[in-house]
C-alpha cells in the first residue's frame, strides 16, 4: 500500500467517494478510459486499499473491515462494500458531478497550498477534469431528453 497522498487521488475516503462516483459516470456514458484520465478512475482492486486508509484514520463498520479483507477484487465485487460502507458510516454522499467537482477540487486547492503540488500542475489537472466531464454531463443530459 502506498503512503504517499500524491501517488494516489483516493487521499481521503471522501475523495475516494468523488473519484468512484466519476469513474462510474465514465462507464454509464461509455466512455473509454485513457491513460491521462487515471486519476478519475477507481478500479475496485483500489477499493481495499481506500478501506484500510479509512480504517488507519479512524472510520470503522462491518462493510470497511469486510471491504479491507478483499484481495484484488474486482469492481463488482468491492463497489457494493464501499457504497454500503459509505452509507454506514453516515457519510454525505457523493451523487453529482458537481459535488465530485468540488471535493477534487478542495484536494487539490489543499496540495497546492501545503506545497504538495505545484500550482499549475494543480491548474492542468483541474482543467482536465472540467473539460473532461462537463462533456460527459452535457451527453448524460442530452440521453435524458432523447429517452
């Protein structure tokens, strides 16, 4: 497991709420994965590893601990632990693009300022995101009209 928060976009269990709820938009609209997009993605194989985290900070019910046990699973079979432990927890969700948006965008303001990333590099990123998913919304809303 990696320590470092900046080797890893799933710092914290609430960014790990906004970044699983924007990989699961990415494949409802279909579209595909590329490499420069991997800090939007969270593979379930990941999900254990947000548990444990979780666990070290001091969030504990049956579903994280469940959850924390699996070994390299695959998004079916951890997404349902992690939304149950989540709902458990009593955590705010992350449902929306917006919300997701505002919890990257808070981390990474938090990087930049504790110098843990360099302000443009912070600024590309974000870019990315916006660009990358405000296209994704616009084809989600423009599917519910079509419907």
């Amino acid at each position: 497991m990696s320590t470092d928060p900046h080797s890893s976009p799933v710092a914290s269990i609430r960014v790990a709420q906004a970044v699983y709820y924007l990989d699961g938009l990415g494949r409802r609209v279909g579209q595909s994965h590329r490499g420069e997009d991997a800090a939007f993605q969270l593979p379930g194989e990941s999900l254990p590893e947000v548990a444990i985290q979780a666990l070290m900070t001091g969030y504990d019910s049956q579903s994280l601990r469940e959850l924390a046990s699996l070994e390299k699973p695959t998004r079916r079979e951890a997404g349902p632990l992690f939304e149950a432990a989540v709902s458990e927890l009593g955590l705010e969700p992350v449902d929306d693009l917006g919300t997701a948006f505002l919890v990257l965008v808070r981390e990474v303001a938090e990087k930049v300022v504790a110098g843990g990333r360099q302000p443009l590099e912070g600024a590309a990123a974000l870019e990315h995101f916006y660009y990358r998913f405000y296209d994704q919304l616009f084809r989600l809303l423009l599917s519910n009209f079509s419907a």
